[in-house]
C-alpha cells in the first residue's frame, strides 16, 4: 500500500527526494516559504503547494510521512513541527548543525513515540558497504592509518542569494558540502579520539566560514590519519577519496563522490564489486535506496536507514572541531 507524503523545502535536493517517492508513494502536498517555487513544484509533481507549513499539517489529514529538504538552520524547526503533528520523518543532512538542536530533536521524537531518519547517502554506496563489512568482519585486520580528502569546487556565484555562506544559517561546508563523508569516517573507524589542524578562507569573499582545512586525528581505536577539504577546485570537482593502510591490506577508494575503487591489495577484496558500480544507478545520492528503507522501517521492517542517534555523530564531530580550531 502507498504512503502519502509531504516535502518540506522545494529546492534541488528536494527534486531527488520527489522522484523516489511517486515512484512508492504519493505527494500529497508541498511548501516552501518562497511561494512561488512552492507553486512551480507542486505543479511539477502534481500536487498542492501550501504557503503555511502549519496550514499543511493540519489540513491535510491524510499526510503519513513528511521529508525535510528546508535549509540547514531550519531541520530542527521543521523536524519537530512535523513530528508534533504525528507523522514520521526523513530529514536531508545535516539533521542539525549543532549537538544541542539535534539531541532535543533525538529526544522530542522518542517523547512523541515517533521515527526520524537521516539522509546518509554514501553509506549506500556498494564500495562503502562493502569495506565496513571488510572492517567489521576483521578482514584488514589492525587498520594502522589513513587519509580522507575532499576537493570540490563553489564558486562565488554558489553563494549569491541564498543562505549558503551563512554561518549562522549554513554552518560551514564540512556540514553543507562534506558531512556525508564525515560521516563515512565514523562510521568506519569509529570515534575520533584527538585532533589538531588549521582551516583558513583562502578565497571566499562572500562566506562567513572556511574554504580549506587540513587536520591530524587519532582514532580512540589507535588508528591515526589526515583529513584535507577543500572548495576551490579548479572549474569542477575533483574527488573525494579515502586511503586505507591496514594490516591485512591497502585500499583507496575515490571518485568525484568516493565512488569507485582505484586501488586494492590484495585484488579480491572488492571481486563483486565493478569500478563503475560503486553508486547505485550511477548518481551521487542513492535516494532509491535511502527511500526503499525508508519505507521498510516507518513499516516495522528491518532497515539500514540510519536515525537519529546515528546522524548526530557526525555532527558531534565537525562541531568539535570548529569550536576547536578556529579561523
């Protein structure tokens, strides 16, 4: 039986969103609080555009699920309307762009008796399941070291007109651009023990943050590594890749979204896997996926989706470290 939805935040992301769901569901009713690409979307996908979230909510009984594509600083807003009005959610990364926010979400949601889902897509990438299980089941044996480096490019114009930029709105581009990776290396190696590093803005005039970092850490499991970021990348992005140095093996995974497998010893660690089938119908977000488990744990099925108490981690991290190294 399809479940009827509702999209909270019209922009692009949201166009992923919106594709998976009428093909296993319905959208039943859309808002953003820029009337007019409300309107432009809920005429894209047939369905009612609201200029009130609260009206949405309250009006249209027959919404079951709601997904938050809304800008960063406005998820935990959003999260815990919908959640107050009983329907389950599926928030875009990140859940929250500090611990405090995303606990009372974690905590409100429980308190109601309700499910909230975070947006992780590159745990869905085949190379990525596959190395957790590789970590997991003690096949690399003791992981000695490893490097996780991120170049994209924003430029000037990304910034323009929007809420991207701002630090109290957006909330750096290790939260905007680069969370789902942080979250990739906890959910890997688990917790991060100590760091120490630098970021600076190299050359963005129109936001209040970073452009650049480059940081040593040290896992609590003894593993030690490098994390370097970047968006000013020349004219495109380049890569986001992860290197691995364990007892039992070496492996790089990379690609202009960690998707593909340039490099492993010994050759049969990945022999399922093809380069080329590293995302899911080759695109960066597997929203396919993230919607099939979606479904399955609002459904009482076992789900990989993670939740709440999983997205927060993430966040805990990159919080850490801009109170710690600061510009």
């Amino acid at each position: 039986m399809k479940q009827n939805f509702a999209i909270i935040g019209c922009g692009r992301i949201a166009q992923k969103h919106a594709h998976e769901i009428i093909k296993i569901g319905k959208i039943v009713a859309v808002y953003d609080s820029d009337l007019q690409k409300g309107e432009a979307f809920a005429m894209q996908f047939h369905t009612k555009s609201y200029a009130a979230m609260e009206d949405m909510l309250s009006l249209e009984h027959s919404i079951e699920l709601v997904s938050i594509c809304s800008p960063n600083y406005l998820h935990k807003e959003h999260v815990i309307k919908c959640i107050s009005a009983g329907k389950d959610v599926l928030c875009e990364k990140p859940m929250a762009i500090n611990t405090a926010d995303a606990i009372e979400m974690i905590e409100f949601a429980k308190a109601k008796n309700s499910k909230l889902f975070v947006v992780k897509s590159t745990r869905y990438h085949s190379n990525i399941k596959k190395l957790k299980e590789l970590i997991d089941n003690g096949a690399l044996g003791k992981i000695y070291s490893f490097h996780l480096n991120f170049v994209w490019n924003r430029p000037e114009r990304y910034f323009e007109n929007t809420w991207k930029g701002s630090l109290e709105k957006d909330g750096g581009i290790l939260f905007t651009q680069f969370s789902h990776y942080i979250d990739t290396l906890v959910w890997l190696l688990g917790e991060v023990d100590n760091f120490s590093g630098f970021r600076s803005n190299q050359s963005k005039k129109k936001i209040e943050f970073e452009d650049s970092g480059a940081f040593a850490l040290k896992m609590k499991s003894g593993a030690i590594g490098t994390l370097h970021y970047s968006i000013n990348a020349f004219e495109k992005n380049q890569e986001v890749s992860l290197n691995i140095v364990a007892e039992n093996a070496t492996i790089t995974i990379g690609g202009e979204y960690m998707n593909d497998i340039i490099y492993q010893k010994p050759e049969s660690l990945f022999q399922n896997i093809k380069k080329e089938d590293g995302i899911s119908n080759h695109n960066s977000s597997n929203h396919d996926l993230i919607y099939n488990a979606f479904i399955k744990a609002v459904n009482g099925i076992d789900s990989d989706i993670p939740d709440g108490s999983e997205g927060i981690k993430s966040i805990d991290l990159i919080e850490k470290i801009y109170k710690t190294i600061l510009l």
